[in-house]
C-alpha cells in the first residue's frame, strides 16, 4: 500500500489499530445446544458475519469436540455435529479440562459466558439438557437460558413458546435471573415474525460478563450501535485533548503534521470499537482523508479550506481551538463512516465503495468542525 505524505499514515494506524486490539482483550463465549436449534444463527446475529469468516475455527485439543473461533475482539466456543445426551460426557470432559487450564490464565483468555440454546418450537426440554446446563454451572460458568425461534406478534409471544419457558423456569435450574431469554435472531417473513429479544440478551450478557471484558464485548457485538458511539466519543475527547495541548503552543502550518500521529491514533480506535477489520479500516480510512491529503501538503492545512471560518481565527498557525476542532470532526466522520462499514452499507469489507466513504466522510467533517469552531 503506497503511503500519502501527509495525513493518514498506514503504519501509524496499524499500530494504533493493534495496540488497541491487545488492551481491549476478547470476550468468550461458549454456546450450547441441540443441533439445529439456531446456534449459528444467533451468534450471526449478534456479532455479524465475524465469526462466519472465521471459518470452521479449530478444536482446541486434538480430537476435542470443542472449537474455539476467534476473531478481532470475540472469541466462541462450540460444537460440532455433538448430540447433547449421548456427546455430552466427552463435551462436558473437554471442557473441564479446558476451564481447569484457562484458570491460570488472563482473564481475557477464560470462558467469560456460556448461552445454552433450546428451540423454542420443539415444546420439549430434555432431562439430559437440564443435566448438561448444570454441569456448566458447576464449572462456574454463568449460564444464560436462550429460547430460540420465538414467535412474536406485537408484543404477544407464542403461547407453545411461553410454556416451554414456564416449564424450564419451574426445573429451577443452576441460569441467569432464572429465566429464559426469548428470542428470534432471524426474520420469518413467512410467519411475519420480527428479530426481538437479542437487545434484552446483549444487555444481561453484558451485567453477567466481567467487567474487564466489556470494551471487548462493545467492540464485539454489532446490534448496539449506541454503544459503540459511547466508546468512540470517549477516544475522541481523549484525543482532542491531545490535539488541544499540542496547538496551545500555536504550530505553524508547515509543522501541521504533528496532528497526524494524534487523529490517526484515535481512528486506529475507533475502528476496533465498531469491529471493522483492518484491512478494510485502511482502505477506508487512505480513502477518507485522502481529499485532505491531496488538497494541500498536511491535513491540517488542507482542511483549514474547507471549515468555514478556521483560516481567519488562525493567521498562519494552528491554534488550540482549529487543532481541536479538526481533530473533534476527523474524529466523528471517522467514526460515522466505521459505522457504515460495520453495518454493510459502503458494500463488503474486500470491495468498499471509496467514492461514498470519501463523501460521507467529507460531509460529516465539514459539519462538525465547523460546529466545534461556532461553539468556541
Ligand atoms: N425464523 C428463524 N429461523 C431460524 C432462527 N434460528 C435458526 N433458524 C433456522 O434454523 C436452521 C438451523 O439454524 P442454525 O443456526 O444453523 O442452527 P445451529 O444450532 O447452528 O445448528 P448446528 O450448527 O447444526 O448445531 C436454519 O435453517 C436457520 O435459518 C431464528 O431465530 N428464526
Ligand atoms: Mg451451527
């Protein structure tokens, strides 16, 4: 990738994009269920197609039924092809000796959760499945009841699936808040049943999971952008801290650059908060802040022309209030475009449309460097 000589650096984002990745760490979870039930599909839902890319993932001893996918800010543990009844002593025995080894472990390496997943539309909840749920417990896994396939119609659920809840609720078993979590992670357009429940899971998964783990599980998930955004401004205001105390002494224009390391850092940030992989993030980002780059010979400078107002406050320099303003709108049209990325709309992370990143991410700077700068 040939690298622009001003503005965003590819080097100076991997870094960033990797340090970030290491202090966010990785949130585990190990899912469980009867084949079919809509495991792959629930876990699709709620964290995106990370984990389909993932491909197969890989046992984690030989000849363990147990896999292990790992991704960016997620890893999931799961069978395969594994009957829970007649499988379930050797899952069960992989995973004994699996929490056993990870207990000397980081936290960000342990199982952090597991959800055990029945279809709701079998009407039926084995004993051996009750026997299963409490052996995770005893491993000391906080065990989060799914009911899959839900039906619901306006707020009315499925009368099969509430007493398939009730009759699991009354076993009085080793789960979170002693309840099932109902849910459908998938559209029926046939049925007219709606995707529900997987805020209401993600918020409890959430409570239950260390706290240690929760930047990773926000980076993680991809149903709660509000979230995400929350994170994001957090390193942007860092950030633009940063750019402050470095335009306190006013820098002359041609020394503009030394906001580069500050705003690509926060974009490295940025885009493992939203889950973007890196390779997307950089084109995304070459493309972005590629305008700035050729219209002028820094970032700073060029983007001085395009925000109302910034070129007759700073005379030749760059003060604290441009360098916070530009970093405050590279910062939130950064973080719009990850946005986009992650929920599909610029197309497939091998293939983005850098003609809608570039406009996007223009007009989003524009407006909130130029807001920043009125506020003063
Ligand atoms: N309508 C609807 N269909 C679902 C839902 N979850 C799963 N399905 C369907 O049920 C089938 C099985 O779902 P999977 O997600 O592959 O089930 P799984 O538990 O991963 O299955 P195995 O990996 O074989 O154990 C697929 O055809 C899905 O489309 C759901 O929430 N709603
Ligand atoms: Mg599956």
């Amino acid at each position: 990738m040939s690298e622009p000589d001003f503005g965003f650096r590819a080097s100076d984002f991997e870094t960033a994009y990797s340090e970030e990745l290491t202090s966010t760490g990785r949130f585990n979870l190990a899912i469980f269920g009867k084949t079919g039930v809509g495991k792959s599909t629930l876990i699709n839902a709620m964290f995106g197609r990370t984990v389909a890319e993932t491909g197969i993932g890989r046992p984690v001893t030989r000849d363990s039924q147990l896999y292990l996918h790992q991704s960016g800010t997620l890893g999931i543990y799961d069978t395969r092809g594994v009957e829970i009844g007649t499988d379930s002593e050797r899952v069960l025995g992989d995973l004994r000796s699996l929490v056993g080894q990870l207990e000397s472990r980081p936290l960000q390496d342990r199982i952090h959760v597991a959800w055990y997943c029945v279809r709701s539309t079998d009407a039926r909840f084995e004993d051996t499945e009750a026997r299963f749920i409490e052996a995770l417990a005893s491993l000391g896994l906080p065990v989060m009841l799914v009911l899959t396939q839900v039906g619901k119609r306006a707020e009315e659920y499925s009368p099969d699936a509430l007493a398939l809840g009730a009759a699991i609720q009354r076993r009085g078993l080793p789960i979170v808040h002693n309840r099932p979590y109902l849910t459908n992670a998938l559209r029926d357009p046939w049925l007219g049943f709606g995707v529900h429940g997987l805020q209401h899971l993600l918020d409890d998964t959430f409570v239950i999971a260390p706290a240690g783990v929760a930047r990773a599980l926000v980076a993680a998930q991809q149903i709660d952008f509000d979230r995400k955004r929350r994170a994001a401004d957090n390193r942007i205001r860092a950030a633009v801290g940063l750019a402050t105390a470095a335009g306190a002494t006013p820098i002359p224009f041609s020394d503009a650059a030394i906001l580069v390391p500050i705003q690509t850092g926060m974009m490295g940030s940025i885009a493992v908060t939203y889950g973007v992989r890196l390779d997307a993030s950089l084109v995304a980002g070459l493309a972005a802040t590629g305008l700035a780059t050729q219209a002028g010979r820094s970032v700073a400078t060029s983007l001085v022309k395009l925000v109302p107002g910034a070129g007759t406050v700073i005379g030749g320099t760059i003060n604290a209030a441009v360098a916070a303003a530009f970093t405050f709108g590279m910062g939130r049209a950064w973080r719009e475009v990850c946005e986009r990325m992650a929920k599909g709309e610029f197309g497939p992370a091998d293939a983005l449309d850098n003609e809608a990143i570039k406009s996007v991410f223009m007009a989003e700077f524009k407006r909130q460097a130029t807001n920043r700068l009125r506020r003063r």
